[in-house]
C-alpha cells in the first residue's frame, strides 16, 4: 500500500518521464535478477562441493533451488524502505518507487517460468528413470 501512496502523491512527475528511461528501468531490474540468480546458483554449486556434495544440505536439489531464489529477490517492502530513507537525494520517492514496483513483479514472473522449467525438467527426469 505505501508504494502506491508514495506513486500517487507524484502523479504529475510520473507523466514527465519517458516511456523509453521506464522501459530501461525494468531491463536493468531484469538484468540485474538475472545475475543475482546466476551468481547464487554458482554460490550454491561451491558450497555444495565444499560441505559434501550431493549429500549436504547445500547438495539436495530442492534446498539448493529454495536458496537460490529466496537470496536472488530483493522484496518490495525493503526497496521501499531504502527509497524513503534516501529522503528525495535521488529524485522523487514516488518515481523511485515505480522501477521498485515492476522489478518486484518482473522477479515474480522470472522466478515463475524458472521454477516450470525445473519441475518439466524433474517430470522428464522421473519418466526417464521409469522406463
């Protein structure tokens, strides 16, 4: 709700901003999950050689996919929290808040079509194992 409040109460700056810098935003924030995501997965891979392999905790599938997507998003309300506290330094908390807002959605979707991809790829494996 406080997102919303903070992009309401800069209604006339928000129709100021081009459709291209919004545009950029949401690829950077795209961008910038994409690495988080990749930089965990190789994270996670180290840890599990380190402390056993497949049989650490690190090592089983699930916990490692779990990890990896819990410490790859950056949730709504702390980016918010940040965007206040930088107290108009960077610009107008409520165009701030926009990029916040669709990187937050975007991470969902990202994370939704990853976690398919996965399960079709656990669903492929278990067929392969049974015949």
């Amino acid at each position: 709700m406080v997102p919303w409040m903070q992009v309401s109460g800069s209604r006339t700056l928000l129709l100021t901003v081009s459709p291209m810098t919004f545009i950029s935003a949401i690829g950077i924030g795209m961008c910038l999950h994409l690495i988080f995501l990749s930089l965990n997965t190789v994270i996670m891979h180290g840890l599990s050689l380190i402390f056993g392999g497949k049989r650490s905790t690190f090592g089983k599938e699930n916990n490692a996919r779990a990890i990896i997507i819990v410490a790859s998003q950056k949730t709504l309300p702390v980016m918010v929290a940040i965007v206040g506290q930088l107290g108009g330094m960077l610009g107008e908390a409520g165009l701030l808040v926009i990029p916040c807002v669709a990187a937050h959605i975007n991470q969902i979707i990202i994370d939704s079509f990853l976690v398919s991809i996965w399960l079709q790829r656990d669903k492929m494996a278990l067929h392969v194992k049974e015949t």
